[in-house]
DNA sequence: ACCTGAACACCGTTCAAGT
DNA sequence: ACCTGAACACCGTTCAAGT
C-alpha cells in the first residue's frame, strides 16, 4: 500500500471510530467521510462495505478477547471463566451500539467479513461452557449457540438507553439460570443493595 | 371521516400489515403506499409517523394482551400467570420483525405514539411479576422494568433468524431464573429430549 | 496506484395545487 | 375534506475521469 493511502487509512478509522462511537454502527457512511475530509468513493475504497469497515474497527477488541478466551481456558474456575469471558464479550459490545446485530447476522452471513472473527468467538464461548458444564455448576441443557445468544441479548439491553442502567443486574440475573449449581458472586444476594 | 377516507385507511392498514410482516416494521413507507395504490402522502396523511402506523397496526393485539393481563390477574396460580402473560407477550412481538425495538424506544419517548399502550402493558407485567414475588416463587430482586427488558431481549432472539430458533428453549431458561423456587413445567428438563 | 465528482436509484418530509 | 405530484435533502452504489 501506498503510504499517503495507508495515512488516508488509518485517519479513516480514526474518524469511523469517534463517529461510530457517538451514533452507532448505522452511522451515515457519507457522514464519516465528509468528517475524515475525503470523497465517499474514496472511503468505501478503503472498506467496500459497512461490515468491512466494523470489522476493521473491532480487530483489535476481537483478537483480545480471542487471547483473554484461551488464557481463561486454563484457568483454576471453570465457573469463573465462563463469567469473566462473558462479562467481557458483553462489555465489548457495548462500545459500539448496534454491533451486536451486526455480530449475529454476520453469524449466519458467510460473505459477511465479520463472519470469521464471530464464529471464532463463539467457539471460544462454547469451549468454556463445555468445561462449566464439565467440571462446574454450568446447566448442560444450553450450548455455544444458545450461549452466544444469552450474550447478545444482554448486549441489547446495553444498546437501549430506556434499559442500559439494568444491564449489570441482568447479567446477574442470566447467569444465574446459566450456572444455577454455581457458588458465584451472586448467587446469595435476593434484594438490591 | 369520509366514506372513502376510511376505505383508504383500512386498505393501507391491510397492505401495511402485509409489508411489515414481509419485512419488518423498518419497511419502507414508499413501499407500503406503492402497494396500496395510494401516494406516499396519502399514507403519510393517515399516519403522520412510522410509530401512528404501527400503533394502528399493534392496537388490537395491545387491547387482548391488556385483557388477558387483566384475567391472569386473578387466576390460581401466580407464577403460572406470569410465565402466560410472558409468553404470549413475546409471542405478540414475533409476528413483525423489529417491533420489540420500537416498543422499547417508545417506553423512553413521550411523544411516540406507542408510547401509552408500551407504558401500559409493562405495568401490567408488573402487577403480575408483584404477586408472583409476593405469592409465588419469583425472585425478588427484579422489578416490572427488569421484566420488559427480559422480555424484550428475549423478542429480540425471535427476531434474529439464526437465533430464532434458540427461542424457546432460551424462554425456558430465563424464566428458570426469574422463577428459581416455582414447580414451573421445565424446572426438572436438565437435558434436552 | 490512488482518489473523486457526478449520475443513479433509493429514502422520508413538506407543501402548493388539484378534485 | 381529502388526495397527490413535485421539490427537497438525505442515503449507499457505481464508474468514468483525473492526478
């Protein structure tokens, strides 16, 4: 790549970022580039599609949390990692609203370019949950896909501002069905401080 | 109203339905008209916003489910009212694709036109989720707001195709959550069939 | 190689003009 | 009263023309 087009580049996802950020994956794509001063053409050049660009922007986060998911692999709690991970797939998806329903189409969309980074994590969530259900209080009724799924709806709530501030206490709440057997943190609190 | 007026009303609330269940309640207002055989605004003029069009359409459905809430008020047992009023509450929101959002939208937004009939209908999971924490076996650390967003994050699973079909079983265990000490019907399914 | 203006087919909003 | 074509300001896609 060309070095002015690498500069051009990198700016570019600074700006998807910060516009991303504030109005959420359906951000006008016309709006990022007139905020990145370049011609949309020149913007959809760099990343052909939304999907693209999103995938661009969550390397990064994905590619954490894929090492965060193999370290949590090993870990002494096979209960804990399961929490931790989540926990950290649904902070994750709080960055940008909407990304997950981008996440769980391109779950089903093999041409999508999120597609790989999304089955990947699901498995990473999957491998954990095999070892809750294993060796932990996790329910062996549920597998990675109704996991993933759990984890998308908690992630929702964050994207509605009306439910966000019940987001926490829900995972609480889901987690609790998740690993019913589970000596987990929460497990012996019935009323809200 | 004149005569042909409310034909006018009637037929593009008819096509309208179609549309919506077609493609989602994002469908397109161009598109809707068109089929109708009306200008975009005649539509327009009928239901000045997306949010008139959809209360019109969700009206009769809000109306039965206020009525069924009213009827399980009563009836024997508490947690069962609950997990109904739920269900047929999720259900209702599976026949258009997207409409959990606006609900959820129109319970921050006093100026939607859902916005009364959504109030509404979470107080009435409220009064349900009230006895069944004072009656029956629901954990007491929700309230009626956390009940509609368990609610909405699980309409929103039925809206997504390749989670869709994790639904139910999902349904399931949420509710084992909600309900940890009710005799509910899948309290003792640890395994799928 | 890389960039971009312009044409295109869409969208919802608004309103003056028609019946 | 009720309807609607047309103008408007948007959107993402596409590509010929420029540097």
């Amino acid at each position: 790549m060309r070095a002015d087009a690498r500069k051009n580049r990198e700016h570019l996802l600074a700006v998807a970022g910060d516009v991303i950020t504030e109005q959420g994956v359906d951000a006008s794509m016309r709006d990022i580039a007139r905020r990145a001063d370049v011609g949309l053409a020149t913007l959809l050049r760099h990343f052909p599609t939304r999907e693209a660009l999103l995938e661009a922007l969550l390397r990064t986060n994905f590619d954490q949390l894929a090492a965060t998911a193999a370290d949590l692999e090993t870990s002494p709690s096979p209960d804990d990692a399961l929490v931790r991970w989540l926990r950290d797939f649904v902070a994750s998806a709080r960055d940008y609203r909407g990304v997950i329903a981008s996440m769980v189409t391109a779950i089903a969309d093999e041409e999508s370019a999120l597609h790989e980074s999304c089955v990947a994590m699901r498995a990473a969530g999957t491998r954990l949950l095999a070892r809750a259900q294993a060796e932990g209080g996790a329910r062996k009724d549920i597998d990675g896909t109704d996991l993933f799924a759990l984890a998308g709806s908690l992630a929702w709530l964050g994207d509605q501002p009306s439910l966000a501030p019940r987001a926490d206490h829900l995972f609480d709440v889901v987690v609790s069905a998740v690993l019913p057997l589970a000596g987990h943190a929460t497990a012996g609190r019935k009323d809200r401080p």
